[in-house]
C-alpha cells in the first residue's frame, strides 16, 4: 500500500467517528447536476442507427461528425458503464466514484499532466477532429440525459471532445506497460540497477512480452491465394470484458467515412477493421518504450538533480486525491508531484526517479485513426501511420489492388549506444535524454514479399514471412528493444500459411482456428519431460500418462490428452521458479520437479472435480455468460486462443483471446466482402438484450456471421432503425 494510502486509511477510522457527531461541509458533494439540460444536443446533430439481426450497430450520418455522434449513443445503448469508467479514469476521478483503491490511477493522471497537454494543445486538433471528438462525447450526453439511472459520476458530465482526447492519454501507454513500470517506482525497495556506460556494450536482452493474452494478424495476396483473392484476418486477442473489450460497429457518412471493425470503449472511430479500399488489424508488440532514471540529488538541497555538470530544480508541485470514503463522505490529501528534464519524476526512500516514456505530450491519437479509416489506397494509408502519434503495435493491412504490407510499427527511441537500456539509467547526463524516434521507413516491414503473404503474433517482425522479405535483424540497433521471440501461433501460422502454395477463402478460414501446438512449444517440451520418466505406479497417474503419449498436441473440444497437457500447464504457469508467459510459450523456464509436480496437481484436480482422468477438453474449457455454458476448443498461445480462469468448479472459464474476429475477402475485380464473429453479442452489459449471449454459440462452433456493409444488404437485414433517442418508438 502506498504511503498516501496509509494516511488515508487512518483518516477512515478517525472521521468514521467524527461523522457520528458532526456534519462536515467539505466532504459532502458540493453540487448536483442537472442532466435534463444536456438533451438540446440532440438537435445538432443527423444520424440515424441501423441494427441488423444481431444487433450490430450501423450508423450513418450526414457528416463524420454525426457518424460520431451516433457511435456514442449506439456504444452507450450496449456498455455505458465501461465507456464512463474510462471517461472518469482519464479525468483522475475513479477515487471519488470508487474509493480509496481506485486513487492511484488520479495520481498517475496528475503526475503525468495529462490535463496540461490537452488544455495546451486540444487546440492544436485540426476543427473537423475537434468536431468528431464533440459528436462522440455529444453522444454520450444524450444518452446520459435520457438514462440518468445509469450514470455513475454525474459530476463528469457534460462530457467534451478534450475528455476522449484525454482518454487516449490516459489508455495508450498502458498497452505498452507504463501501470508497470510506475508500479515499480512505489515497490518497497529499489527494482532496477543502474546501467554504466561501457564500450562496445549496449543491449536489451530477454524482453518480456508486454502482450499478456496475445493477437494474430494474417494477410494473403493474390499470388498465393487459389483464385487471385485478397485475404485479411483482424484477430486481436483482448479480454472479454472491460475497458479493453472489443466493441463491432460500422460508420458511414456522407464525408467519405464507411467502415466496419472493432473499437475499445471511449473511441469515436473504428480502431481496426476495413473499409471498401483497405483494412488492416494491430497485435501487441513490445519494443523498449520506457525507461526509468535515477537522479543525483543535491546533498543540501532535496529538490535540485545533478544534469550535465549543474544542478537544476525539480519541478516541484501537489496533486489533489479526492477518494469517497462512505456514503457521500468525500476527503481529499495532496500527494507530491515532481517533473524534471527526463519527466514524471517520484521521489520514494530509496531514490528520486524520472520515467520517459514514448508519447509524452503527444495529442494527435483520432486524427490519426480517422485518417487511417477514411484512406483510400496504401500511400494514404502509409501517410496516416507516418505521421501520427501511435507509440506501438504490429500492424498487418491488405487492400483491393492486393497488396500487403507488414510494419513493426514505434515510436522508437533513438538511444545513446553502450548502456543496457533494460536497466535503470543514470539521470545526470544528457547521453540517457533521448529526443528522437526512429522514422516510420526505417522500421522493420514487408511490403508484398514474394512468399504472399505475411503474419505476426507478439512475434519477432524479422520472420514474418517465409523466404526473401524479411527485415534484417543486423540492420537494427540492439538499444531499439525490436522482439526476437515467436510465439506458437506464429510458428503455427508460418507452417500452415507458408505450406500452402494456392489457399481458398476456407482454408484460410481453417487456418487461423487452428488448435495445434508447434513441435518448438514450450508446452509439447514439457509433456516431453513427464513421457522421460518411467510411467507412473498410480493407476490414475498412469492412465493419464498414457493420454500424454497418444496426445496429438492439438486442443480440439474432444481432446482428452489435451486436458491433462492444458491442466498440469496451469500449475507450472502458477509455480514460482517459471517464466513462461500465457502469451508466448517458447523459451520459457521450467524445471523437472516443478512438472512432474504439476502434472500430479492435474490428476488430483481431475479426479476430485469430474472423477476421472479422460475427460474431453471442451468440459473443462468453457464460455459462460449469463445462463449460456458451451464447451470451447483453442488453448492459450493456438491460433484459436482461449485463456481462461480456473474455477471452483475445476473448469477454465473463458475471459480473453479469440474474441472480436474479422476476416476480409477482396476478389480479383476490387469486391469487398467479409464475415465476423464476437464471443458474446453487441449487447456488452446489457442481460436483458437479445444480444447479450446469442453469438456465443457461434463462436464456440468457430463459425462466423456475414458482415452487413453495403446499405442494402444492412436494409435487408434491418431489425431495428431509429434517430438517438428514438429506439423505442418515441
């Protein structure tokens, strides 16, 4: 527990009685808002909301602006809860709405000044931006003003086009693990120790995937496909619930917006997915983004560093926390926010650090995203991703003339050689102040190799495909951080795409709900070690060893091998001497003893829970939501990822992985078409909603639905048509 949070705990007890006898003004909420007074904004606004059959919202609006305006009403209609958490996260208020736990996330917010860049630089947003960011948020206004039974902080509303700036802020370096990195900082000891410069020595060895579920992304031009087609898999793998779960809309409007894909709460555009020209999808990728300093403070003054040969003073200021203790008893503490040359800065007993991240002060997130929705052709397209701020992300794109392209995409720093920038590094000199990023052509990338086609699963960009292509490893920096792991789904993806010289539109479907595990898979090393040792004197122990040696490392629902290799992984992931990732199972570490005692753990599970050892994969592997219980294929780390959490009951249930999945189709002559899935339904929140569960069977059978994307096909699949505020015939 951090020290402010100490402090407030104690301020619990002690006002907990003082409330018994006094009123206190200053921890009662100051004021009410009235939300009846945000409905005029509907008036600004012409869309109109197309739901097909499954719920899908299809928002058409006479300018981008109203497409917004509609997305928001539309994504309130299914999950405003999870949209409101990420607009009070992003204000620094989850204390006041959820108390003294929630109050370090309104700490990082201020220490990280997310609210100086947006009121230094929202103006800087070219108008028409300005004015998609408004529609959403407008969006959001209405629905609140028509359900204030639903409305979490009432205080935060109106909301405005600087609270979705702000929201991606606030979200985007924790796709990159700054939470982490911050964590660290407050840990009771120092975590990291401090690079010295050395000659000739400068390395980022051993990364760890910041990825903790993983994506795929696959594209396959015409050269390898069996009729000339353009296929594209959008397949991120997201957890099923919360602020990062996928959300399927489709916008269009009269502007030149029409898009249809996935998008995380709070967005006003399509993150990923396609439009009638192009489409691409984003995985997780871990270049070095972070990196944290220790200064050298003054012996006679605590607020001035060492840097370059002088002292200078820490920017020195206080953060207000406010956190609701109980009931509507709010109390606020200030806690010490510093800023030095590097950045955020935090000053703890064992040292004063500064954190420099990729992004600092960065605004332009919707520009870029609305023009990589709106690009036309691969040129436009590359621009969007040139010249905007997106720190991270593999990214796979396909388009109707049949290209396909692959970039490890960064805002990579551009560092001092000879430190070992995974370690902390010294805050007194310029050589560790980094100002520069390595340029969007000069990163690692794939443009229409000779192979055909071209993957990345969290995995190495230097074997994204098979054959002549592939960026050169010895071209790139070691400071630079670039991966240099594959996960299985990637060799799983090389083996199945690269050994299939003329690949139908079903193949490639086939392909990417694999559930087979490569030979190099950590998990198949580990089965490997229990079938080295003599089989088992316990009969149930032997029965299972024996489900082993025929296993076929695949997790297809009927599997019973598959259930005893998918426990007895479980607990080797639990055990403390591994480092294997749930992402990423090659080049983990694991010992003998702790295998064979997982692989114990795993018979007893089975036997106290089902009674015996041979129980098909899919009774243990499963997709509840609500009164919905379906058996599930897929297994961490295959193409068809499913992770889940052990239960009391002994099952796995579903929580992330294959969850929002897109695959495009382009013919010869430019014709788009696709077909999409989501492991619940559009309804997100919403249990009484016909679409809270009814794609879950779907998905469990790894089927997919048509994506409705011309106006006619939508009309001829309409369930429901209405303006905001209109959905029930008012």
């Amino acid at each position: 527990m951090k020290r402010w949070q100490k402090i407030l705990v104690g301020m619990i007890v002690v006002l907990a009685l003082a409330a018994a006898y006094i009123f206190w003004p200053q921890g009662v909420w100051p004021f009410v808002v009235n939300l009846d007074d945000l409905e005029a904004v509907n008036e600004n606004y012409n869309v109109v909301i197309r739901r097909d059959e499954l719920g899908v919202p299809h928002i058409f609006g006479q300018t981008d602006a109203d497409a917004a305006y509609g997305l928001g009403y539309a994504h309130a209609e299914d999950d405003f809860t999870t949209i409101q958490q990420t607009m009070i996260a992003a204000r620094g208020k989850l204390g006041v709405a959820y108390g003294i736990d929630a109050a370090p996330n309104d700490y990082m917010v201020q220490l990280l000044r997310i609210w100086d860049v947006v009121d230094a630089k929202y103006d800087t947003i070219p108008p028409d931006i300005q004015a998609i960011m408004q529609g959403y948020a407008d969006g959001l206004n209405y629905y609140a003003a028509r359900h204030e039974d639903e409305v979490i902080l009432p205080e935060i509303f109106p909301l405005s086009g600087r609270d979705v700036a702000a929201g991606f802020i606030h979200r985007v370096p924790l796709f990159f693990g700054l939470d982490g990195a911050l964590g660290d900082l407050f840990a009771e000891t120092r975590q990291g120790t401090v690079s010295e410069k050395e000659i000739a020595q400068s390395s980022l060895t051993n990364l760890p995937p910041t990825a903790k579920y993983g994506s795929n992304v696959i594209a396959v031009g015409p050269e390898r496909s069996a009729n000339g087609e353009t296929f594209l898999a959008v397949n991120s793998h997201q957890p099923w619930e919360g602020p990062v779960a996928w959300y399927e809309a489709h916008m269009h409007s009269e502007e030149g917006w029409n898009m249809v894909g996935g998008l995380l709460p709070g967005s006003p555009t399509i993150t990923h997915g396609h439009n009638e020209h192009l489409g691409w999808a984003f995985t997780v990728n871990s270049p070095d983004l972070i990196d944290i300093y220790v200064l050298e403070m003054n012996p006679d003054n605590p607020d001035q560093y060492l840097f370059d040969g002088e002292w200078r003073d820490l920017e020195v200021g206080e953060a207000p926390i406010t956190v609701t203790l109980f009931g509507r008893f709010r109390w606020t503490v200030k806690q010490e926010v510093l800023w030095s040359v590097y950045g955020p800065t935090v000053r703890q007993d064992h040292g004063v650090y500064a954190i420099r991240y990729t992004g600092m002060g960065e605004i332009g997130h919707v520009e870029q995203f609305v023009r990589l929705n709106k690009a036309t052709n691969l040129e436009e397209w590359q621009a969007a991703m040139r010249d905007g701020p997106l720190p991270m992300f593999n990214v796979g794109y396909a388009d109707e003339a049949g290209n396909i392209f692959y970039v490890y995409n960064g805002r990579i720093p551009i560092r001092t050689e000879g430190y070992d920038w995974q370690q902390y590094l010294p805050g007194n000199t310029s050589e560790t102040l980094w100002t520069e990023y390595l340029p969007f052509d000069e990163l690692p990338q794939v443009l229409n190799p000779p192979s055909g086609f071209i993957q990345n699963a969290n995995s190495s960009p230097y074997r994204t495909t098979l054959g002549e292509g592939n960026p050169d490893e010895a071209s790139y920096s070691a400071t630079l951080g670039i991966d240099d792991t594959m996960s299985n789904r990637s060799l799983r993806a090389l083996t199945l795409y690269g050994g299939d010289e003329s690949i139908t539109e079903a193949e490639f479907t086939a392909y990417k709900y694999d559930m087979t595990y490569d030979a190099e898979a950590d998990i198949v090393r580990m089965v490997e070690m229990i079938l080295a040792e003599a089989p088992p004197s316990d009969p149930d122990e032997r029965a299972a060893y024996d489900l082993l040696t025929s296993w076929d490392r695949q997790t297809n629902p009927e599997n019973t091998g598959a259930t005893v290799a998918m426990l007895t992984l479980y607990y080797v992931l639990e055990a403390d001497d591994t480092h294997m990732s749930v992402s990423n199972m090659t080049g983990g570490e694991f010992t003998a003893v702790t295998v064979q005692t997982s692989f114990s753990q795993a018979v007893d599970l089975l036997l106290e829970k089902f009674g015996t050892v041979e129980v098909p994969w899919q009774e243990v592997n499963r997709l509840v939501r609500g009164d919905v219980d379906l058996g599930l294929g897929g297994s961490p780390d295959v193409l068809h990822a499913i992770y889940g959490e052990l239960g009391e009951d002994g099952r796995f249930h579903g929580i992330a992985g294959d969850s929002y999945i897109l695959l495009v189709t382009w013919q010869p002559d430019g014709t788009v078409s696709s077909r999409s899935i989501h492991q619940y339904g559009s309804a997100t929140l919403d249990e009484a909603s016909p679409h809270y569960a009814d794609q879950a069977p779907i998905f469990a059978a790894r089927e997919l639905t048509p994506v409705w994307f011309s106006e006619a096909d939508i009309l001829s699949h309409l369930a429901q048509e209405y303006r905001p505020g209109e959905e029930n015939g008012r």
